[in-house]
C-alpha cells in the first residue's frame, strides 16, 4: 500500500509541476500553439485585456526564452570556476525581472501570478506593452520598438541607451521579423 501512495505522490508532483520545455518548430506560430492549447488562450485574455496582439507577445517570448517556461540566465563564475550568481533576476516565459515583476503583481493585484505559467507572463507582457504605449508612445503593434523598451526598460527606452547597442538593434529586427511571420501563419491556422 505505501509503494501505491508514494507512486500516487510522485505522479501527482510531476504532474503539477508543468511542461517547461520548448515546443518543437518554433518558426511556426500553427504548430506552436496546437502543441501547446493553453499559450494560446493566455495570449488572447492578454491581448482582450491589455491590447497586445498574440503574434507581438509570441515574437517577444520566442527572443526572450524560446517558451521555455523555466528559463535562467546564464551563471556568472569568478576566476572561472567560482559561482558568483546569475547575470540577472530574469526568470521565465517573459524573463520579467524581480523588481518589474514584483511592481506588476501590486498593480494588477495578482499576487499568486508565478513567471512560470503562461498565464501569467503572458498578461505581464500584455500589462508591460500596454504601460510602453502609455508612457512611450509605441504602438502595441509594433513589435521592434515594443522590444526595445522591453529589454532596456521603459526608462532606458526613453533616454535613448538602445541606441548605442547595434547587437541590439538587430536583435529587435529580429523580434519584428518573427512577429510579421507568426502574424502572417495566424491567420491560415487550422484550429484557432
């Protein structure tokens, strides 16, 4: 009897503990989200509520964490072999910072809102973008700008630092590039 209720704990532990890992052919909007049924309908209450389209909050997960629902970023190492820590509080579908991810709970009143579940991240992004329009001026459409103020933070957005940073700027064509491509295979999905 107590192999069976260790069994049973043990299923019921993986079972809630969630899929973190990728889905397979990230270049195609469809295939993501027949494999994955809930991204899709965490991005559309996102979209419904803050305005961002799914396609937008898609490009941006993509760059930020490839939908892996657990990402990190990588560790840092002193004199190469000694932990010193991660590069950053950056966790999670979205890769929301600590600070940012804590202010968005206490606007929104979401305090059990996890970095984790697509949920979640996905109305922080639509929550984030619809704050870069406000405060910024960019459309929720635009996907390339919308990024920019994503990763420098709306106030490094409005002094200019991304700018200086051509990585970067590349980088956001990218995001808008995968966004026009995940736009355009939207429409033709099957089952959405």
């Amino acid at each position: 009897m107590s192999r069976i209720l260790r069994l049973g704990v043990l299923l019921l532990l993986v079972s809630c503990g969630g899929n973190y890992s990728a889905p397979r052919d990230l270049d195609n909007a469809c295939s993501i989200l027949e494999q994955r049924p809930k991204y899709h309908g965490a991005m559309k209450r996102s979209e419904e509520r803050w305005g961002v389209p799914v396609h937008v909050q898609m490009a941006t997960i993509y760059q930020e964490s490839k939908f892996i629902g657990n990402a990190r970023t990588k560790r840092r190492y002193a004199l190469g072999f000694i932990p010193a820590g991660r590069q950053s509080s950056a966790y999670g579908y979205s890769q929301a910072l600590d600070g940012t991810w804590d202010d968005y709970r206490r606007d929104t009143g979401r305090r059990g809102a996890k970095r984790n579940r697509i949920d979640d991240a996905a109305d922080f992004m639509g929550w984030y973008m619809n704050r870069s329009e406000k405060k910024l001026g960019l459309s929720k459409w635009d996907a390339q700008s919308q990024y920019l103020a994503y990763h420098e933070g709306q106030t490094g957005y409005a002094r200019g630092s991304h700018l200086k940073k051509a990585w970067l700027l590349r980088v956001a064509a990218d995001v808008g590039r995968r966004a026009d491509l995940y736009q355009r295979q939207l429409i033709s999905c099957d089952r959405l």
